[in-house]
C-alpha cells in the first residue's frame, strides 16, 4: 500500500499571532530609534519582566534572539565571532550566537521583519540566574557595550524546599532593582501596577 503524504493542517491562529509578533518587533524598533516615545529593557526568560512591566518598559528577550539565531541555521556562523574574543565553546550557544551576531552587526529580525537593522537598544538589562549562570555574563557583556544598568536577581539553587528565608531573600534582590527601575522609567514604583502585572502573567 503506497505511503500517503499527510498534509499539514493550518493553524487559524497562526496569521494573527505573526502580526502580534510583527508589532512587537515594530514597536520596538521605534522605541530603540527614537521614533516612539518608551523605554526598552531587556530581560531573561524567567523574568523579572512583570517588574519591568510595572514600570511600563517594553521587554526584549534575549534568549529568543538566540533562538532565531538557532532556527534560522545562522548559530554556527556567530558562534565562533563569541570565542574569538574569550567566550567558551563550552558555555550556553544562545549566550555565543547572540553575542556573535551583535559583534557581526547582524540579526534575523532584519529578513523577518524588513526594515529593523538590529536587535532593540536597551535602557536597563534585567535578569535572573534562575534557569543558568551564563545570563549575568551575557547581560554584563551588554551593559558595557551599550553602556547601561545592568541589575538582576540570583536566587538559591538546588533547593530541595523553598524556606521562607529563600524567599525573603528574592524579595529583597527584586527590591533592591526597584531605585534603578525608578530612575531609568522616570517612574515610581507602584504595587498596584506590579500586581496587576503579575494578575496578567
């Protein structure tokens, strides 16, 4: 019995969240060139982005840069432009390519998205060593260049219960990154804000 070619069904939703995502790189891209009023931060993967949302930054994720990097085959070409300026083969490839690319002046968001030139320029860089180490070294990397804070968070790891001093402790650090937020936003803090940012996470 011949084989028979299964045919890929499309996703209703599929056009509308390239537009939600297209809007989202547009927006920006304005904001990094001065065409939108904003501030831009960028933040890792496990946050603190509602923190920055309450500060109403537009957040860039570095980490799925890198994964654009990865899906669009372009990784092993910027992986190499890293290491050539100290990076380790052996750390996190997302951390090498993005680099690599930036260091190249290159990024698949300008074929995806004609028009933006690079990746977003950041105000404020805000991560958390939650899901690895690297992203304070990446981040670090980034403050020079662009030459702005660079904050974040590094919780307890391998914890085989959460105390309540593990939490006070991440309490404290997220605290602590509010005087910068305050001072790149040109906002104050507001719980409600943050609440509601973390309601809509």
């Amino acid at each position: 019995m011949p084989e028979q070619k299964l045919k890929r069904k499309k996703i209703k939703a599929t056009e509308h969240l390239k537009q939600v995502m297209a809007d989202y790189f547009y927006r920006m891209d304005r904001i990094s060139t001065g065409k939108e009023e904003g501030k831009l931060a960028w933040c890792t993967s496990v946050g603190p982005a509602e923190l920055l949302r309450a500060f109403d930054f537009e957040v860039h994720y570095p980490e799925n840069h890198g994964a654009m990097l990865g899906a669009t085959r372009l990784a092993m070409d910027y992986i190499p432009v890293a290491n050539a300026i100290g990076y380790s083969p052996d750390i996190c490839s997302y951390l090498t390519s993005d680099v690599g690319a930036y260091l190249r002046g290159e990024t698949p968001l300008s074929k995806a998205y004609p028009g933006i030139e690079s990746v977003p320029r950041p105000d404020v860089l805000a991560y958390n060593t939650n899901q690895c180490r690297d992203v304070q070294e990446w981040f670090e990397f980034y403050g020079r260049e662009f030459g702005v804070p660079v904050i974040g968070i590094t919780p307890p790891h391998c914890l085989v219960e959460v105390s309540e001093v593990d939490i006070a402790d991440v309490v404290a650090q997220m605290k602590a990154m509010i005087p910068t937020l305050e001072e790149v936003s040109g906002k104050k803090f507001d719980i409600d804000r943050f609440r509601e940012s973390v309601r809509l996470s």
